[in-house]
C-alpha cells in the first residue's frame, strides 16, 4: 500500500505524486463510482501485478468547485492591471475560500507596467481583507516575496486568464509551461491552462496552475449568510441596530455607515450589494425549480 497526491487527472488515469517519484495509475471502477478522484485528492494505491491501482480516496480537508481541486490549504488570488481586473470575480473567490476554510492571498503581477493608483486601489479594497497582500514581477524573475507564503502549503492560483498564473508559476518552479497573452481586439485574457495541474516542489510544497475564467458562480452560500464572508463586516455587525443585520435596507446599521463615513471601502460594499441580489435570485430559482418538480 502506498499514499499519493493525485496531481493531474488524464484521459483514464491519474497521475499520483508518492514523494518520491510520480506514478500514473488507474482507478478501480468502485472508487470512480463512488466518488470521482480530483486534483489534490490524498489516494491509496494498491499493488496489483507489479503495477499501482488508486484503490481508495482519503478524507477531504475541502473542495472547491471552481477551479475543482481538494485539500487546498490557501489561494494566491492574481491580479494585474491588464487585462483589467474583474474585482467581483476576485470578491467572489474570497467568498469561496473563505466558505471552504482556506487562507487567501493577493498577489499583483506586472508591477512594471502597473499605472499609478492600481496599488493603492488594491490595498484600499483588501489590504485589511487577504492573508497576504504581495507584489510579483514574473517577467523579470522577481517573484522572491512570493516563496516565503508557497513553503510548507499546498497552494491554488486563481484569476482571470493573461494575469500571469503560469508565468509566476514557471518563475517559482524553474519550469518553462506555455502562456498565453491578452487579445488585441478584446483585451481579454486567452487561456492557455485548459486543466487543473500541481507541481510539487518539495518540503510538502505544492502549487496548483489552474484555468483562468471570465465570470464565477457562488456555490452553496445563503443570501442572508453572505455577510458572514466579510471579515470587516462581521467585526462591525454587534453595532448595528439588528442583531442580523444584511447591511443592505436595514436602519441604524453600522456596516452602511462606515461606507458613507469612508471607513469601508464603497466599491467593495456596491459589489456585495450585487452579489446578494445574484445570491436571492439563485435562491428563487432552485425554490421553483424544487416546486415544480415536487408537482411532477
């Protein structure tokens, strides 16, 4: 018997890191049955005539659904000033770690070409938000502040594609994975990372490269739970007049008053505003969706 990390799913076998060599192996049918393995997965291998077989997958300590990965202990967060930054999606990744009990860090890249104002703009939104706060350059190899946070951890890199995951990633790693850039026509982002793949690097390190995307969903998340997922709310929320306060139309709310007075960042806040009217309308749509298949 022999434990692994599950560090990249192929076509129809997993290849499993042991700590001392990566296995390709494939899966019982029960176990592919029963639950389908995911990056970061810790799995049993068992001996079967001179080969490994994944026999088993052990307890997860968490799973995230975008991008799909377990066991992840935090999320480095990237952003850049190009492509522009889509700061809901980076509130929403937040939320996910945080509902799935991670540590997160932002991480800017391309501070070479950052224009003035983007840093500020950063840490006034999550300088008191984030675990970590920290600045790369992966163009010119300057990705030292970054090591620090990766040893010890099982690491996840998330954000939109062109921001610079993979090229961070290939600074770190002393690995050479193709990247992509930003179009021309659209200034967006062009995928290159089409899966999720973990790169060990020893000393129980491992950092995850994953697909970049243009919008992300919240899983699993009440409306009336959401502000539980605002750190800076919740250390405000015994001030307010209602002892569950949404922070939305309630009166005498401490959150809303921060906002006006400048103590709370006011974009943040519009955006949580928007993120609950998502959160109600996914609510009433599984609700319909619920009756109308109770009426079948």
């Amino acid at each position: 018997m022999q434990k692994g990390r599950v560090i990249k799913i192929l076509s129809d076998r997993f290849a499993v890191d042991t700590g001392n060599s990566v296995v390709f192996v494939k899966s019982r049918k029960k176990v592919k049955r029963d639950v389908l393995p995911l990056p970061g997965d810790i799995v049993v291998l068992d001996d079967s005539g001179g080969e490994y077989v994944l026999s088993s997958i052990l307890p997860r300590t968490c799973r995230m659904v975008r991008p799909p990965i377990a066991n992840v202990e935090q999320i480095v967060i990237t952003v850049a000033p190009i492509p522009e930054t889509e700061f809901s999606n980076v509130d929403k990744l937040i939320i996910n770690a945080r509902h799935v009990g991670i540590r997160t860090v932002i991480c800017v890249n391309k501070t070479d070409i950052v224009p003035d104002g983007y840093h500020e703009e950063i840490k006034a939104q999550y300088g008191s938000v984030v675990d970590d706060l920290i600045e790369v350059c992966a163009a010119r190899g300057d990705t030292d502040k970054l090591i620090g946070v990766l040893q010890g951890r099982f690491t996840c890199f998330a954000g939109q594609s062109a921001v610079g995951k993979t090229s961070i990633i290939n600074a770190v790693c002393g690995i050479n994975r193709e990247v992509g850039g930003v179009s021309e026509k659209t200034q967006k982002g062009k995928n290159t990372t089409t899966d999720v793949e973990i790169i060990p690097l020893g000393d129980n390190t491992f950092v995850a490269d994953t697909p970049g995307f243009a919008a992300l969903d919240i899983n699993d998340i009440l409306p009336s739970d959401l502000h539980l997922y605002y750190g800076e709310y919740v250390e405000l929320a015994d001030n307010c007049r209602y002892r569950m306060c949404s922070h939305t139309i309630e009166p005498d709310c401490a959150v809303k008053k921060a906002v006006e007075d400048g103590g709370l960042n006011a974009s943040r806040y519009e955006r949580y505003l928007s993120i609950m009217d998502e959160l109600k309308k996914q609510n009433t749509h599984r609700r319909s969706w619920r009756y109308a298949n109770e009426k079948k």
